[in-house]
C-alpha cells in the first residue's frame, strides 16, 4: 500500500518547519543543519536570472507517510507578498511537477495526497492569501493549519478562529501549535494529534484500500505515533483541565466585581430593591424579584466567558468552535442558572463541552444532561479562587507574605555569622581561583549549536 504525499506550506518557513517537527516523532527531523535532508538547491533559491525558485525545500521520507516542506509561498510573490491569483490546485499541480522533474518521486507517485497550510496571523492577512484559502475547497485532502499566538487575548484567539472558519469552514479548520505551547492561558499541543488523525482517516478513505491494507497502515502509523501520542494525551488532559478550571475561577472573579451603573441606572436599581423590600413586607410569597440592571451586566459577562471557554476546549482537541457548536452546547446547560451559581455552571457547561467537542466519542442527548448534571453537582463542592486576566497571580499573593518579626530575627542570625567570621563581610566566599579547571576554561567554541 503506498504511502500519502503530505505537503506542508505557508508564508512562513518558519511555521512550516516547527509544524514539521511537531508532527512527527523525535528524531525524525536532523537537529544537525549540516546533514540535514534538504533538497538539492533548496538553499541557493535565486536561478541564474535571479527569477526561478524552487518550491521544494525539505522531503522526509517515513514508514507511514512522506512530508514534503515548501519554501516560503511569499518568495514567489512580488517584494515578499503573498501571490496574487495563486489558487490552491495550481500551486500544487506546480509541487508535484518539480518533485517529477527532479527525480524525488516518481511518475506514478508524484501526488499529493494531503495539503497542511499554516496561514498569517489574521490581522496581517491580505485578500490574495484569503483567496488562496477559499480555494482549498477544490482539494478534498487540503487542512488549514493554525495556532494562537502567545500574546493573543481571548477575544482575540475566538475573533482569528471566527475568520479563518468564515474563510475555510470548520470542518477544514485544525487548530495545532507548532513549536510553542500555545496560548498564553493553556496547551494545545494535542491538536496536532487531530491533525494526524485526519489527515489518515481522509487519506484511508480515498485510496479504496482493503480491509487488511487499512488494518496493516494502521498498525504502522500507530507504532510510528506511539510515543507522540502519550505525549500529546497527556498534554490533552493538562489542557482542559486548565482551559475549564481557569473559566470558572474567572466567573467566581466576575461575580464579584463591582458593576459601574450610571446615575439613572442607580435610580432603577433603587426603585426595583425598593419593590422588592415592600413585597417582602406585604408577605407577597408570588413576588419574583425583578433582574436588576447589575445583575444582567454580570450575566451577560459569565455567558462571553463561557462561550470563549468553550472555544478553547475545542481547541484542546484541535477543533474550531463556531456558533452551532456554542449553541449546542448551551442548549445542554442550565445557563439560566447565572448568575447565582457563575462558578459552578461554568465548569458544568466545560465539561458538557470536552464531551461534545470529542473526535473519537458520540453521547446522546440524555447522556450529555448526565454529564452536566453530575459536573454541576460535583462543581457545588469545589472552591473557586477568584481568577482575574489583569492580575493572573493575585491568589498567591497571601502565599508570598513575609512576616517582619521573621525578617528581624534572620537579620540577628546573620549579624551573629558575621561577628565569629575572622574577616571581613563575605571573607570565606567567592574567592578568586588562581586556576579554573580544564572543564572550565573558557573556549571560542559557542556554549550550544542550532
């Protein structure tokens, strides 16, 4: 059974290669540049009339797929800008004709079975790039591929998502980091396990492989993938347990902060306590309180704070949320419950979400109103430290008072150590060595190497 063509591109050679790493074991990729696998040229781009380029610029071979990295895509365009009427199709009929001409693969191999194209930051993506991913529609085996940089804020990482599933569609959207650990707020180091695993399942099922073909492949791919796959597990479990637990802490923190109301909103506010207090008098047992104006300001920031949360635990697996999924899953969660129990219904509607947005599981409706239930009254029990984006460590902050009695008594420990010392302050330390030993000589040789 052959194996698939999967080429990895994009404006950055930089993200191109992390994300060539990221997806394949360690050691797979040399860490020695010197005899690393590039193709021949690859590194003298510029033809003789300065105009040629080559695509190709790195073509790995491994037991269960061939990876092929492209140079920069903004190298073809003018001045380093993306390419203008660049579609997706031609640009890799363009790829496998320059793996034909220079003898990588052969005539009958010369295809490429998957696209992984890792895009711009959003804000710094102009309308020949989006074009060139509107056009991945014409290749059924083509992956958007992107991640959240580390500076990104929530609304931020849930406004790039929104554009590129405007631009790609969901389905199509993989969200893995490459070299970084993702966001500022978590990891998402397991979507590249997602990206693998589809990139298999779509080329399993185009190749019309038997049975015991597709048995025999993913036997190899497993064993290829062992060790990675622990890692990007583990790392899973790590995420959404800081993606759900973060969310909750900063409902606990918004139910607490004050509400700034204007003079009329305070003479409302006033009115309906006012009402309230002459039911309660009246013995009206009917009377519903009125929603005040604070209480809906609160409820209107816990519902954005649960649906940014439910953006990033679809990330955590390596999806892109979009508004079904959001109003899947609040469908399945008492969020009417907000304010009042804010902590506790966000992380229910977390967990409501890792079930939803897992790849490999199926739950029922019923089963689904289990899982929130149990979550909510297992959340009840727990105690969530106010967490606030502004000041992420402000719970620690009581960990890190020092009493200053301690301080006057080691500051008499230390003056009692001075006065036995013979010398000076510090005569017994940081001596000058007349020799430093042979391990310790400085050298012109670099302390590491790329």
């Amino acid at each position: 059974m052959k194996k698939p063509n999967i080429l990895i591109c994009g404006p950055s050679q930089y993200t191109n290669t992390d994300l060539l790493c990221a997806a394949t074991p360690a050691g797979t990729i040399p860490e020695n540049t010197d005899n690393d696998d590039f193709i021949p040229g690859s590194e003298g781009n510029d033809g003789p009339d300065e105009t040629e380029k080559k695509l190709v610029r790195r073509f790995v071979e491994t037991p269960v797929a061939n990876f092929i990295e492209a140079n920069e895509i903004t190298d073809l365009g003018k001045d380093g800008c993306f390419p203008e009427n660049l579609s997706m199709h031609g640009y890799v009929k363009e790829i496998e004709q320059e793996l034909r001409t220079d003898g990588i693969l052969s005539e009958k191999n010369a295809k490429i079975d998957a696209v992984w194209y890792c895009p711009c930051v959003t804000s710094f993506m102009d309308e020949s790039e989006k074009d060139f991913i509107r056009s991945a529609a014409g290749l059924p085996g083509a992956l958007i591929v992107t991640e959240a940089l580390h500076n990104s804020t929530r609304a931020e990482f849930k406004r790039d998502i929104d554009v590129l599933t405007a631009l790609a569609g969901s389905r199509r959207l993989i969200l893995a980091p490459t070299a970084s650990s993702g966001m500022n707020f978590m990891s998402m180091s397991s979507g590249t396990w997602h990206l693998v695993e589809k990139t298999k399942r779509m080329f399993l099922d185009g190749t019309g492989a038997s049975d015991e073909e597709r048995a025999a492949y993913e036997t190899a791919w497993t064993r290829f993938y062992e060790k990675k796959i622990d890692d990007w597990r583990e790392a899973l479990d790590e995420a959404l347990d800081d993606c759900i637990g973060q969310a909750a802490r900063r409902a606990a923190f918004l139910l607490d902060k004050p509400t700034e109301l204007n003079m009329n909103d305070l003479i409302e506010e006033g009115v309906g306590l006012l009402g309230e207090l002459v039911g309660i008098l009246r013995g009206g047992a009917e009377f519903e309180a009125r929603p005040r104006k604070a209480t809906l300001a609160h409820a209107a920031e816990l519902r954005e704070n649960i649906e940014l949360m439910i953006y990033e635990v679809a990330a955590c697996f390596g999806r892109a949320a979009d508004s079904d999924l959001v109003e899947l899953i609040l469908r399945h969660s008492k969020t009417s419950g907000l304010p009042k129990d804010a902590a506790a219904v966000t992380y229910a509607a977390g967990q409501v979400a890792k079930a939803v947005s897992e790849p490999w599981t199926e739950y029922t409706r019923k089963e689904v109103l289990a899982i929130y239930r149990e979550a909510k009254e297992e959340a009840m029990e727990m105690e969530f430290k106010p967490f606030d984006d502004d000041n992420p460590y402000a719970d620690l902050e009581d960990v890190c008072e020092v009493d200053e009695e301690d301080l006057e008594d080691s500051g008499d420990e230390q003056d009692g150590l001075d006065a036995e010392s013979d010398g000076g302050p510090g005569d017994d330390v940081h001596e000058p060595a007349d020799e430093l030993p042979d391990d310790c000589v400085a050298s012109d040789e670099p302390e590491w190497k790329d």
